[in-house]
C-alpha cells in the first residue's frame, strides 16, 4: 500500500537533517583526531578516525535521501536523479557497512585492553586486521551488488533492492525470475548487510561481557587487597570502570542506528508489509550514526 504524499514527505525530508547532522558531527570527529598528535599515534584514535571516514561518507549520501532515486519513480517524495545516480548511491550506501564493522573493531580493542591487559605496542602488531576486514568486506559486498544489478530504488533512498520494487524473484516465484534488476533482492540484503550486521552485534555484545565481566572481577578482588595494593591500583581499576562505560555507550550508539531498520526488513521479509512510524523512526536514526557516536566521544569531557 503506498504511502499518502504527508508520509513521502517526511520519509524523505528527515534523512537530509539527520544525515547532515551525522557528516558534521563525523566531520568533528575527524577533526579532532587529525589536528592532534597525540591521538593520531593512538590505535584508538585512529580508529574512531577510520570508523568516523567511513560514516561521513555514508551520511552524505543519506542525506541526499530520494533525490538520486529516478525522476520517473512513483510514490517517492522528490526523486530527482537517473539509474546512474540511483546506482551510486546505492553502492556507496552499502559501502557504508564498513562503519559497524569498525564499531565492532572498537570493542574487540576495548576487550584486548581491558580484559587481556594488551598494551599499546601489542595492540599496533594487528592493528591492520582491524581496518582490512571492514574495508575489504565493504568492497567485495558493494562491488558484487553492483555487477548483480541489485542497486535499485528501495523507496527511502537507493540500495539493494528488486526493480521493480512489486516482482518476486525466482526465488520466490518457482525459479522464474520476474525482475528486471535485482533477482531474490532481499537474500542479498541480508547476505551483504543485516546478518553480517547482527552478526558483528552479538560479538560486540560478546566482548563487551567478557569486557565487564574482567572488570567486576578486579573489583571483587580489590577486597582482599591490603591499603598500599588499593592505592596503587585504584587509578588503573577507575580507568578501566571508565574505559567500560565508553564501550557501552559506543555498543548504545550501535543499536539505536540500527535496530528500527533490522526490524523493518525482517517484518517486509516475514510478511512483506512495512509499518510508517518504524519506517518513519528507520529513516531518522540510521543516517544519524555519526551524531551518536560523536555524543559517545565527548562525553568522557
């Protein structure tokens, strides 16, 4: 059922506040760590720069929302663009996958700090594999959708999607494909983005236990301590407490950019509908990454 023209609109007006929102405060992020540095020579620090890069560049496109979509589209709220723009943005939007996979690289680097006692000498040996899986794994997903043909309009913005948005796929529709772009479409959305998304959730959310889990346990022993033990270690066990609750907030920021737009494509792949304030709070949160991570960093200040 298409949505009434109020309900295009906004759809289509909010991911250009909230997507700008999200490129400035990435933006300052990006400032901070490059004019300083001291945080550049920090695996921390870079990277938040690394994650920060990543989300400036999703934000932009969010933030042009239904203009790239093709002009000639119906029930979308101002599509000013081509296939070609369409395109585009959607491989730069699936690109975009490469910034919950730093956000996951965060808290493994949390866990190796905290819980693994890694210093930062140990911690610059693998630094590389924290930027090689995201950015080697945003590249192979966008450039195969891109030479499936699976980026089409997907009604909030270009993505991986069916062309037209009503065919079935062979998948769905006894081997015969009924697409003229973007066969079985949502296999590949969840193939390229949501499940390799939840997955990296459940083992931020793994870390982060094993995270709180070592720190709880130092606290617990810090009973039996004798004065002298307390007062050496009471600084190292505070910067820990501290340390732990950045990770928290960063995971917090993690699941308010993505848990409407999970749910909005699990419910379309149950039962194919699709409810306006889920679709609504999906196109005001997922752009906005960047302004939550940025609320994340300056918060210890």
């Amino acid at each position: 059922m298409p949505w009434t023209n109020s309900q295009q609109k906004m759809l289509s007006i909010w991911p250009h506040f909230t997507g700008l929102i999200s490129m400035i405060c990435s933006g300052l992020i990006i400032f901070e760590v490059l004019r300083d540095k001291v945080k550049r020579n920090k695996v921390y620090h870079r990277l938040l720069l690394a994650m920060s890069i990543s989300d400036l560049n999703t934000s932009f496109w969010y933030t042009l929302s239904t203009w790239p979509i093709p002009s000639e589209t119906s029930n979308v709220y101002a599509p000013l663009g081509t296939r070609g723009s369409c395109v585009a943005q959607g491989f730069f939007v699936q690109l975009g996958i490469a910034t919950p996979i730093f956000n996951a690289m965060l808290s493994i680097y949390y866990l190796l700090i905290i819980r693994y006692g890694w210093k930062e000498k140990d911690i610059k040996k693998v630094e590389k594999v924290f930027y090689f899986i995201p950015i080697v794994f945003a590249l192979v997903t966008a450039f195969s959708a891109l030479g499936l043909e699976l980026l089409n309009n997907a009604n909030l913005w270009c993505w991986i999607a069916p062309y037209p948005l009503s065919c079935k796929g062979s998948y769905r529709n006894n081997g015969i494909n009924d697409c003229e772009r973007g066969n079985n479409a949502w296999i590949f959305r969840w193939a390229f983005f949501y499940a390799p998304l939840w997955f990296i959730i459940i083992i931020s959310m793994i870390a982060m236990f094993l995270t709180y889990f070592s720190v709880r346990k130092t606290e617990l022993q810090s009973v039996k301590w004798t004065k002298s033990i307390k007062l050496q270690k009471a600084q190292a066990l505070r910067h820990s407490k501290q340390v732990l609750k950045q990770a928290f907030f960063y995971l917090m920021a993690f699941y308010f950019s993505w848990l409407a737009a999970t749910l909005t494509r699990l419910i379309q792949t149950i039962n194919g509908k699709s409810y306006f304030p889920l679709i609504l709070l999906f196109a005001i949160t997922t752009p906005l990454q960047g302004g939550f991570n940025f609320i994340v960093y300056i918060r210890p200040k």
